[in-house]
C-alpha cells in the first residue's frame, strides 16, 4: 500500500476501502472545494467547504449533476468524458460555479481521474480567495499600525495638555474678569482634547477579563439597549443559530464591539425610523474551514448586522476602520476602531459589505 506513504488525493482516495462516504472524509478538512463524480457527471461525494460555496446540503448534492452548479455546464461534461476515456490525467481551466442566494463564484477548476474507473476528482479553487485572504491580512496589520500610532499620539497629545489647562487656570486668576471668557475657552478645549485623547487610550488600557460568553446573550444585551434607544419605528430581527457553543472571551467588550456596530446601523436608519420602516438583523452562524488573517480555522462563529438604511458613503468605504474617520456631523470615528481592536483581541475580525439598502458587518471570531 504504497499510497499510504504518499500524501497525493488520488492515492489517499484508492487506499481506503470503498465503503460509502466515510471513503472520502478525509475531504471535509479542506478548504478547497472537492467533489467526487461519475464521469457522467453524477456527484458522489462533495466536501463541506463545497457543500458550504453552494449554500445546499450535501444530500442535494450528491446524486445531482455537477456540470449544472456551472454557468457553462458543457465544458464540466467534456472534462470528464476525457477523463473517463483516458484522454489526460488532470485538466485545468477558469469557470463560474452558480451559488444559491448569491453571485457566481470565480473558480479555478481541475478535473483529475482517479483510480477507481468511471470515477474522477473535481477541485474547485475559488479565484477571489488569494485577494481576500491579502485584504484581510492588511486589515490586521493596518490596525496593528494604527493601535502603535494612536497609543504614542495620545500620549504626546496627553503630556503638555496638563500644562496648557494649569497655565490657562492661573492666568485667569491674574487677569480681571472681562478675559475669563477666553481662559475659559482654552480650559474647556484642554478638558475636551482629555476626554478625547482617554477614549483613544482606553481600549489598550483595560484589562481583557475573561470569561464564557454566549454570543446570544450579547446580541440579546445590545438588542435591548438599542431598542431603548430607538423604541419607535426600528424593528431588530433576531436570527439566530443557537447551536453555537459559549467560547472563552471579554463579554463587556464584545457588547461594547457589537453595540457599536448597531448604533451606527441606527443612525443610519434615521429616515427609516421616522418612516417607520427601519431595521436591523442579527444573525449567527456557524462557519467551517474558515480562513481569515494568516490563519485556518476549523470552526467559527459568524455574527451579521444587517440593516436596511442608506450604505456607509462612497467616498469613506476603505477607511471607516480607521480612527478620526466619520461621516456624521459630531462623530467621533473611534466607534468601529474600537470594535475592530476588541474582536482581534479575540483573534477575529470584523468586515464590512455595504450597498444602499443593505449594508452588512459581518464578526469573525473563532470557535474552540
Ligand atoms: N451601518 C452603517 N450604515 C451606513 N454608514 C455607516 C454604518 N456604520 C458605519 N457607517 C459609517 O462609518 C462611519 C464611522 O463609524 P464610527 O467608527 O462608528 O464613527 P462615528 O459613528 O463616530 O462616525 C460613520 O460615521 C458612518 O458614516
Ligand atoms: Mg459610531
């Protein structure tokens, strides 16, 4: 059994005993969509990461053509005639794999026969996962910058403050009561500068208490407080996966983190709300095989805010992670910043899809 020493998939799929699907499991673990068909194009076995980019389930699948899950099904059925027929061993080429509910997903795809005859081995690599997977790694190490810059910032911003508000105080007590007005002016915009130079230090100041947390009981903590807030026209819809299992993390910040993110939805929603038409999502799910940063993740939990309001403007999209970025009148730009740095100190990640009357951040936090 040669093939045993040989990591190769068709070796490892002609070494184990056809015994039903428990043959191909071994699959599951890939993030590579891989499915094993008949060469009439029947699926017999596809992997859950496939399973997942067509959004059905496996039973769906399997027995079901796989030439038809492509926008040009023939080039599928011709690959693997050839295949079936010995014409090559593995063949290459770019198509469009048809998803359930969402785009056409660019994939690279190669059809390789195995050993077993009538049978070939179809992998799928999504072409957008290298670009993603770059996006996301200057996600993590722009916020890694931006902490380092915000952290010395403040602290230069904080040293000579002290000063400035001591010295306004005792020219104001040497100058007559006419100029108090500006002394006044320079104390009150020193306090103000303070106040603003706390919150950026804030986050990297406070202990990271650690505890179980239930991400439903998060969603349900801010559900509340929003709606507090809002009590009229917003309706916030709960769609939830309660299978997803408590993980080690900071509560208080998770809440802070997502009650941010659902603030901003409200805001957004103010012509919806007075409309009356206004709402908000929160829906959980379970990812597998998930990649985001530099790492793989087996499992992770997947927390969507939804709203139906206008969309984060054009001209901000790329920087609204940043601090000191707003697009409202008085805003502060500290509020998605502070979520990002709370979900990476969990090791997730938080991103943004946005187009108007939908716009979706989407937590990525890994599961045990
Ligand atoms: N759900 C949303 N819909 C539309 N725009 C949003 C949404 N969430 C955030 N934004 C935009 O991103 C900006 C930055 O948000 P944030 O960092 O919380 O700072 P602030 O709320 O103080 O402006 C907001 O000012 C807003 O323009
Ligand atoms: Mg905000």
């Amino acid at each position: 059994m040669d093939g045993l020493n040989k990591p190769s998939i068709r070796t490892a799929l002609s070494s184990v005993p056809v015994s039903g699907i428990p043959r191909f499991q071994a699959f599951d673990l890939l993030a590579t969509l891989v499915a094993v068909v008949r060469t009439n194009g029947t699926v017999v076995f596809a992997n859950a990461a496939l399973e997942d980019a067509l959004g059905t389930s496996r039973r769906t699948i399997e027995g079901s053509q796989l030439p038809d899950c492509f926008t040009e099904p023939l080039i599928l059925q011709n690959a693997l005639e050839g295949a079936g027929s010995n014409e090559f061993a593995a063949l290459r080429y770019d198509a469009w794999l048809r998803r359930l509910n969402h785009e056409p997903l660019p994939v690279h795809v190669v059809v390789a026969q195995t050993d077993t005859p009538g049978e070939a081995i179809v992998e799928l690599l999504p072409l957008e996962q290298q670009a993603k997977q770059e996006r996301e790694e200057r996600l993590i190490d722009q916020a890694q910058a931006n902490k380092e810059l915000i952290r010395n910032l403040a602290h230069e911003i904080k040293n000579p403050l002290g000063g400035i508000r001591g010295a306004a105080q005792l020219l104001q007590m040497e100058i007559g009561k006419d100029l108090t007005e500006y002394t006044q002016v320079i104390i009150h915009e020193a306090d103000r500068l303070q106040t603003l130079v706390d919150r950026l230090l804030a986050p990297h100041r406070r202990p990271h208490l650690v505890g179980d947390v239930n991400i439903h009981e998060v969603c349900e903590r801010v559900r509340s407080l929003i709606l507090a807030e809002f009590p009229k026209g917003l309706k916030v819809t709960r769609d939830y996966d309660i299978s997803i299992p408590d993980f080690r993390g900071d509560r208080e910040q998770l809440i802070q983190a997502v009650l941010n993110i659902a603030h901003n939805a409200a805001q957004a929603l103010a012509e919806r709300i007075a409309a009356g038409n206004a709402q908000i999502t929160f829906r959980t799910r379970i990812a597998r095989q998930v990649t985001f940063g530099k790492q793989r993740y087996r499992l992770a939990l997947e927390l969507h805010v939804i709203d139906n309001g206008p969309g984060v403007p054009d001209s901000i999209k790329d920087r609204i992670f940043y601090p000191l970025v707003s697009g409202r009148e008085g805003g502060s730009g500290l509020g998605l910043t502070l979520a990002q740095t709370f979900v990476q100190q969990h090791h997730g990640l938080i991103e943004c899809d946005s187009v108007p009357g939908r716009t979706d951040f989407k937590l990525l936090i890994p599961l045990p």
